[in-house]
C-alpha cells in the first residue's frame, strides 16, 4: 500500500510541474513582487488575430485574501493584470502592453511574433504594496484569453482554472 500511496504521490508532484499558470512570489516589507508564466497553449483564434492588427490580449484577475477562521475569506487586495499586444501593419512592429488596473505598468515594442507572443504568456513582473495584516496571506490568479456571450447573454469565459498560492512572510 506504501508503494502505491508513493507512486500517487510521484505522479501527483510530476503533474504540479506544468501547471497551466506558474505563479512565482517575492515579498518584502508590505511589497508583493508576482511573477506569472503561463504554460497552457493559446487558442488558435489568438494566434490567428496577432497579425492582423487586432489587439489580443489576454486577462489575469488576481486577489489576494487572508484566511480567517470563523468567517469567510476576507480580501485584502484585488486587481487585473492586462497583457496586450497589438500589431501595426504599416511599421511592422508589435506593441507590448501590461496594465495593471488600467495603468500601463510595461511596455515594448517588437518586430518579432515569438517575442509577442512571449510577451503574452510571461508578462514582467509587477509589484502591489498589501496592507499591514496579522492573518495568513494566499494569492488567487487565474488567465482569461476570451469572454463571449450565448444567446442568453450569459458570459462564456475560455481560460484557466484559478491557481491559489500562499504568501509567505518576509525574510
């Protein structure tokens, strides 16, 4: 039963190694620093829209909530992180955007669709100063790449499943 209940566990830490979102975190003080890596492949309707000059973007909603025990989880931060990256046919160059909270956090410029793309899957890292708390911190992130709507105005949303990573204490 050992042997099996390690093999689970083998093949259970294999599969944490490409999760669809990578989320690296560094604190110091009150600052967040967060790194994200997106491992999922894109839709083919993204890569199709890259070079047309559509604007193609993809959204990471982040939330960072403490623990409580008696009542529900409380949030300490919110916000959305925006990668965009928009090709212009008469320079032949892409424009790489990072928002967060609509302020334009990074930005490049680029003739290369590789790096584009790369731009959209790993955006820079960005910092957020949380508030001073006493409980335990995690982070929730998640990648939308598309929100449609059905005939009965319900938003479909194609992307990844969030992604929950505790924050750990400054050293």
């Amino acid at each position: 039963m050992r042997g099996v209940a390690a093999t689970l566990l083998t093949v259970a830490l294999a599969a944490g190694s490409s999760l669809p979102l990578e989320v690296q975190l560094s604190r110091s003080g009150a600052a967040l620093e967060v790194r994200l890596t997106l491992n999922a492949p894109l839709p083919a309707l993204l890569h199709e829209a890259l070079p047309s000059g559509a604007q193609v973007r993809i959204v990471y909603p982040i939330q960072v909530r403490s623990r409580r025990a008696l009542l529900w989880d409380r949030r300490v931060w919110r916000g959305e992180l925006v990668s965009t990256v928009a090709f212009d046919p008469l320079t032949g160059r892409y424009r790489c955007e990072l928002l967060l909270n609509d302020v334009i956090v990074a930005s490049r410029e680029t003739t290369s669709p590789d790096v584009a793309l790369e731009w959209l899957r790993t955006p820079p890292p960005f910092r957020v100063i949380l508030p001073p708390t006493r409980h335990a911190l995690y982070l929730r992130v998640r990648a939308v790449y598309s929100s449609t709507t059905t005939w009965l105005v319900l938003p479909q949303t194609e992307g990844t499943d969030w992604t929950v990573v505790p924050v750990r204490e400054a050293r």
